[in-house]
C-alpha cells in the first residue's frame, strides 16, 4: 500500500490521523510518516486496514465463499482454513488458505495474488472519487515541499 492509498482509505474509514494512530497502535508522526511517503505502511497495519475496511463496506451475506468461486475440490478446500473456519468471505485475510493450489509463505506474498482474484472484494477497488482525495493530497503535499 502506497502513502496516497493509505490516505484514501482513512478518509473512507472517516477517522483523523490521531484516530487512525490509535486504531493502528502506532503514533500519530508514524501516520504523518506513512501519509508523506517518508515511511512504508508496514503489513501488519495494511491488513488491519482493509480488515477495517471490509467491515464497514462489505456485505457478505449473500456473498458467496471462495471455495464455491473457485469451484475448489474437496481435498483442497478440507485443507484450507477458509473453509474450515467458514469465512469464505475473508479468505484474502487469512494466512494459510490454499489459493492457486498453494499455500504462501506470509500474508506480503498472499495479497499480491489476492488483489487479482475475484474473491478479494470489490469495495477495495478505490472509486474516482477517492482518485479526486489522492490528488488534493498531492497539491496539498507538493504546495507544502515548495513552501519550504
């Protein structure tokens, strides 16, 4: 997740960078950081922050699982703990789950897959209008370094 994302999504989550700081048990200059590119989000923050995301955007009652999607076999999907915890809804969440018939080694190389695959949710995909909140940051950003 790039500086501009992670704006957006704090918009979209509506919380101030004190707000956000708490939510990611981090410190507010560590949010400042992440927002000026000075810092890279670090994963664990980045998939906390879609978790949030999911929550409040997604409907998943009448979602269904991956493993129906991906039309898995038994003896993948018995294996996958998607399936056994039945959060077919968050499988991109999920460390371990067999996707592509493998099990990837932590959750950086995970979402890389996940964000091509039609089980990640659509509500992820950032709308044109928070294309619009990335480049008022970038002014606001860019007009703050000519200031200095």
């Amino acid at each position: 997740m790039d500086a501009k994302k992670f704006v957006v999504i704090r918009k979209r989550l509506n919380k101030t960078q004190k707000q956000m700081a708490h939510l990611l048990g981090t410190s507010i200059k560590a949010i400042h950081s992440y927002e000026q590119g000075w810092r890279s989000i670090p994963i664990h923050a980045e998939r906390q922050i879609y978790f949030l995301l999911s929550r409040i955007n997604g409907n998943t009652e009448n979602q269904e699982p991956c493993w129906v999607k991906k039309k898995c076999p038994f003896e993948q999907k018995s294996q996958c703990p998607a399936w056994e915890f039945q959060a077919g809804d968050l499988c991109w969440f999920i460390n371990g789950t067999i996707c592509r018939g493998v099990v990837h080694k932590d959750w950086r190389e995970k979402i890389k897959i996940c964000k091509s695959c039609e089980c990640f949710p659509l509500f992820f995909d950032f709308a044109k209008e928070d294309e619009q909140v990335v480049q008022q940051m970038s002014r606001k950003i860019i007009g703050s370094k000519m200031g200095e």
